[in-house]
C-alpha cells in the first residue's frame, strides 16, 4: 500500500512539474535562440511564436482525444468488427434494422424530453421558493449537493429507494413501503418496461436540479428592479409578474440550461449501466455503445457507428453554441 | 400597491412547498447514510425509517430440562424463565413451531399438538403444560419467541467494506487518478487561456470558436480510437496500455475545453490597461501571465480545479476503459459498481460503500460551494 501511494506521489510530481517546466524552459529557449534585442523584426517573430508556445500544449490535447478521434471513429465505423475490412454502410443498415436500437433511441428521445424539462421546471421553481423562504440558502444547499455525488453512487441511493422483497416480506425500499402502506402490491419496478425508464430518469433531474436552481436563482437575481415594481404599481398579480415579466427575460437562460443538461441526458451512461444494464428496455445509446465496444472481442465498427450517432446529435448544440459566442464577440 | 397581509399566505404556502421539496431531495441521501451505520441484519428485515425504533428479533430458546417437570393437576408442567429477558429485552410474541414462531401474544396461552399448552409472558418467565403424558426427552423443548431489540448502530460495515469489499485500495488508486488529472489540465488552460485573452495572433478566434465546439463533443466518440492507440503505443514500446498515465492524459483531453473556456471568459475580463501597462514597461508576456493575471484568475483557477476534482472522482466511464479493472488500478466507482453486480443485496456493503465514495466530494463541496457556483455561472450565463 505505501508503495503504492510513493509511486503515485512521484508521479503526480512528475506530471505536474513536468509542464510547468515546459512552458518555462520553452519560454526561455525562445528568448535565447531570438536575442531580447529590440530589433523590431527580431521582436515581432519572437512575439509570433510565443502565443504558439502557450497554446500548444492544449491544441495537442484537444486535437489528440477529441478532434482526431472523431474522424477517425467515422472511419472506423464504416469498417468491420476488427477494423480489418472495409464494409462501407453495413454498420449503419444493421443499427437501423436493429429492434435494440429502435428502443434505444426512444429511450433517448424520452430522457432528452423528460429530464432537462423537470430540471429545469424544478429548479426554476426552487429558485424562486428559496428567494422568499428565511431558510433559502440552506435548502439551496440541500437540493444542489447530489451535483456532488457521482452517477454511480447515485445509483445505488435509488437502487435501494426501488429495492423489491417478495410479496408479503416487510419491503426495505421506501417507494415498495409506501406503496404497501396504501394498499398497493410491491413490484419489482425497475423490469417495468416503460415505467422503469422514468424511475432511472427520477435519479439524473434529483441530481441536475441542483445546477439548473443555481444557474436560473443568478439569473432571478438579474432581472431589473424597476420592470418588476412597475408591473405592481400597475396592479399585477405575482403569479402575471412571474409568467409575463420575470420568465420573458430570464428565457434565454432557461434556454442554456435546458441544452446544458439535454447534452448531458445525451451521453448518460453510469446510470443506466449500474441500474439495469439496458434490460427490460432500458437501453441508452451510450451504454449500447459500451456493450458494443466490449461484448465478446468487442466491434469496433458497431460501437463507432453507435457513437456517430450520438455525435450527429449534439452537432446542432454546438453550431448553435458556436454561432452565439461569434454573435457575442462582435457585440464587445 | 397590496398591503403586506395579502403576502402572507403565499409565502406560508412557498415555505411549505420548499420544505415538502428539501425533504424530496434529502430523503434518499439520508436512506443510504442511516443504512450504511444499520446493523446488518436490522438493515435487511426492517426499512431505515424505522431504525430509531425498536425492531422484532426472532429466535428460540429451550425450556428446562424434562426432569425438572413437576406433576399437578393440570398435568405435567415445565416452568422456568427466558434467559434473554434477563439481559432486559421484553418478550413481544411467541409460538411452538419453526413454522409459526412468533404466532400468539405474550400472557395468552396457546394450543400446541398433543394438546400441550403454552404461556410466555413478557417478563419471559413460561409454562409449558402437558396434560396426558409427561415430558419425555434428553434436552428442553424449543420455545420461539420474538423481542424488542433496540436500536443499534455500528460502524461494521465500513470496516467490512474497506477490506472485503477492497474500497480502500480503491480509494488511493482513486486519488492517484484524480489529482494529476485536475491540475495538470488547470494548468494547461490557464496558458492557454491567457494566449487566446491578451497574445493576438493568427486565427485566435478561429481556434477559440474550434474550443467552444469542442466543449459539447461526447468522449464516447473518442474511445475506440484512443482505446486502439493506447494499444499500439503499449506495443510498441512494450508496456501496459492500461495505466495512470494514459487516464491523466486521457481526463486532461476532456477537461481542457471547459477549462479554456472558463478561464478565458474570467481573463478577457479583467483590466485591459493593467495589463497593456506592464506591457509597456517591459515585463514579458510570462512574466505578465505569472505575476498579474495568474494571480487575479486564481477564482476562475479554483472553480474549474472543484469542477474537474468532482469530475473525475466520479467519473466511471473513462476509467473502465483506459485503466484496468484489478485491484491496483480500479477506481471507487468501478469497484462500486462490481460491488453492486456481486453483492447486490447486501444492502450494509452497498450503502456504506457508497458513502466512501461520496463522502470526499461532499466535503470538498460544502467547504468550496461559492468557487464551485460561481464558475457554474460563468460557464453558463452571460
């Protein structure tokens, strides 16, 4: 164990010292090899490369695990399980035809509507309850703390939430408890089909609810003033200031996190794989993609096809993303 | 203008709904934190809820021997006193079989075969009447009996799951995954951010933009590829493809375009003139990342440093792939999750292993909460 954790300091030693030295020893190579003379040519080549030298680094990391690999899964997924043979559509004409895959994309559309929809609604409601409550900040607290849990710890908290004993044993998951208490009979509710999908969704909006009630209670905290005490003067109810005042102008924030969060259901992943490993119809397209990736010797060209999919799917996000950060720098 | 009594209703009515809502989200979090310190087998018979109250123990001791019987009119009777309900537990039912052990309430007397008739009362003393035949036997008869045992909590779990359950290891091995792979893409970003902010050169906002795009490409369409270079570079050079290495530099890929973009937006807005004054007074650009703006970003440095913490501690996917499933490289999420595959209704090793692999996140957490908001909020809202 002690051994262990050595190595693991030396190498966290090496790694962060590692690049600091680089960027250091790189800067002053730079200075060295194009003298500090205020020889205006020498200056401005010397000024060109530096800005490389301090990008460098991050263009290499990004071009290496996210920019090659996409094209390269493109390649790949119109090739065979081995990545041996050419194939050319075959991966995509079996994922069509694949009942699975039909599941799963309705499966993915469901947590793409279902998840940053309540979130978002959640957490816009707690954001406004906490603003009036003499407890807001604490109850803040509370509901964004499972943004700190990880997906899979999370699972297990609901994993017991769900648990089923066989009828007539004392049910030790409080949902089958309360449901005997009222009369009802216990199920196994995660092999529900349909049903069980909401019940794994119950557990990404308990955990991104959190996110969107920060991100909305800021935005709250934005609107004027004035607009707000004008709408009273002129007699308006609270709840005509909140829906005709206050949500027109924080609705390009509503928008952000709903795409924020809809990104996220995109790729969910632990969830469902600790849960039900994609049984009885529970099946997401990451986790087929990671079935596919690992079951048997793996097929590469499956599972690539699989995650071009998904990649297809965010593309929309990000031209939009990428449209609204040019519209916003020409605005400085 | 409404008088402030028109607002009093509502807001009684908003306190109430928060309070229903707290209580929504807290309840599962407090299941599994109660459970994890629930005695084993009170964990598997009773729900948590219930873990303050005294719960029912069912077992059985045997009455006196048969020679200690005495003859009365009744006929042969046995009479004697639980031994558990000397160490004070209080006797709640009883019965004469396996079958119906906890059938009858104490004080009654019940109808056994043979017509035999037995009394348990609460203080646990007993009588055991056989009208037709004396007791026969070498040893006492078995009396099943239920009591109230009180609550009790213990910290078993935790040890068992640590060492059985193999979560300490898990958690160095977690440790040593997490640290490099947040500071050195902090680090990273942090010059890169300064360069994409105050150096101007060729195609900046160009690359900027190809960052920003980059911030919602899903890692899974990166996996296949790396996955089959990190095994041609392990062969080539002849070492492991799985490993601490290839996961930092993995995590650092990942990180690096919110991390850009986070710090980016915090540097561009910090004093042009600060900056373009040490400019003109000679301080390179080094020197100006190192001594002004590296210090002035350290709020921007702090929440991604909490963001990509929380990231890769939780963090499973990226993990499964590029490190190996033993236990010198497994992560507490993996093995959390092994856990749940293997011992899926051991409720006391699930929970409580859950709980060591969120309690160091909610630390860090709870303590850096205003870092962790406000790059929330800078990443998002602008």
């Amino acid at each position: 164990m002690s051994e262990h954790i050595t190595s693991a300091i030396i190498a966290i030693a090496i790694g962060v010292f590692g690049i600091l030295a680089y960027f250091w020893i790189s800067n002053g190579i730079l200075d060295a090899l194009i003298s500090r003379s205020k020889r205006s040519n020498k200056e401005i080549l010397r000024e060109q490369i530096r800005p490389w030298l301090f990008v460098g680094p991050a263009l290499f990391f990004l071009f290496l695990y996210l920019v090659y690999p996409v094209f390269e899964t493109l390649w790949l997924s119109f090739k065979d399980e081995n990545s041996a043979q050419f194939v050319g559509l075959d991966n995509y004409i079996w994922l069509f035809n694949d009942p699975e895959f039909h599941v799963t994309l309705r499966n993915n559309l469901l947590w793409l509507l279902v998840v940053p929809t309540l979130s978002t609604a959640f957490g816009l409601l707690i954001a406004v309850l906490a603003d009036r409550s003499r407890y807001g900040t604490i109850a803040k607290s509370i509901i964004f703390m499972p943004m700190a849990i990880s997906f899979v710890g999370a699972s297990v908290i609901w994993k017991f939430i769900y648990h089923y004993n066989g009828e007539g044993d004392v049910q030790i998951g409080i949902l089958n408890a309360i449901i005997v208490a009222f009369g009802g009979e216990p199920q196994f509710w995660l092999s529900v089909p349909f049903w069980n999908n909401l019940l794994l969704m119950v557990i990404l909006v308990w955990i991104q609810t959190g996110f969107a009630m920060v991100i909305l209670g800021a935005a709250l905290r934005g609107v004027p003033e004035e607009t707000i005490e004008a709408a009273i003067i002129d007699g308006a109810t609270e709840v005509q200031i909140f829906f005709k005042i206050t949500i027109p102008q924080i609705m390009p924030t509503i928008v952000v996190v709903w795409t924020t969060i809809a990104i996220l259901v995109l790729k969910v992943f632990d969830i469902v794989l600790a849960m039900t490993n994609g049984q009885w119809e529970t099946q997401v397209l990451a986790n087929l993609m990671y079935d596919w990736m690992f079951r048997g010797a793996g097929d590469f060209g499956r599972g690539s096809a699989i995650a071009i999919v998904l990649m297809l799917s965010v593309v929309p996000i990000m031209i939009w993303n990428i449209r609204r950060f040019r519209k916003e720098e020409l605005g400085r | 203008m409404s008088k402030p009594t028109d607002r009093t209703l509502p807001r009684l009515l908003a306190g109430a709904g928060l309070i229903c809502l707290v209580i929504l989200w807290i309840v599962p979090t407090l299941g599994l934190l109660v459970s994890s310190v629930r005695d084993k087998d009170a964990l598997a018979q009773s729900g948590w809820w219930t873990a303050l109250s005294d719960s029912e123990q069912t077992v059985f001791e045997r009455t006196a021997h048969p020679d200690t019987q005495i003859q009365t009119d009744e006929g042969w009777v046995l009479e004697g006193q639980l031994e558990i309900a000397l160490t004070g537990y209080e006797i709640l039912r009883f019965g004469g079989s396996q079958r119906e052990p906890a059938i009858a309430a104490v004080g009654e007397t019940l109808e056994l075969k043979n017509g035999t008739q037995l009394t348990v009362n609460s203080d646990g003393s007993y009588r055991f009447v056989s009208p037709d035949k004396p007791w026969s036997g070498s040893r006492g008869k078995r009396v099943f009996f239920s009591y109230a045992q009180p609550p009790s909590f213990t910290l078993e779990n935790y040890s068992e799951v640590l060492i059985n359950g193999k979560l300490g290891q898990a958690f160095i091995n977690t440790l040593t995954v997490t640290i490099p792979a947040t500071i050195i893409p902090v680090l990273m970003a942090a010059f890169a951010a300064y360069a994409f902010s105050w150096m101007p050169f060729k195609g900046r906002d160009w690359l900027f933009a190809g960052v920003i795009g980059l911030l919602v490409v899903p890692l899974q369409t990166s996996l296949v590829p790396l996955l089959r270079l990190y095994s041609d570079v392990g062969n080539f050079f002849g070492f492991e493809a799985k490993g601490y290495v290839g996961v930092w530099m993995a995590h650092t890929g990942f990180g690096l375009p919110l991390a850009i973009y986070l710090m980016r937006n915090y540097m561009k807005g910090l004093p042009k003139d600060l900056i373009e004054c040490a400019r003109v007074d000679g301080a390179s650009h080094f020197e100006v990342f190192t001594k002004i703006v590296l210090p002035l970003s350290v709020p921007a440095l702090a929440s991604f440093t909490i963001f990509q913490f929380l990231w890769v501690w939780n963090d499973l996917l990226v993990a499964l792939v590029f490190l190996g499933q033993a236990e010198d490289q497994i992560v507490l999420t993996a093995q959390l999750r092994a856990l749940l595959g293997t011992r899926g209704s051991n409720w006391e090793v699930l929970t409580s292993g859950a709980f060591i692999t969120i309690i160091l996140p909610l630390i860090v957490f709870f303590s850096l909460q205003r870092f962790f908001v406000r790059g929330l909020v800078a990443g998002s809202v602008k």
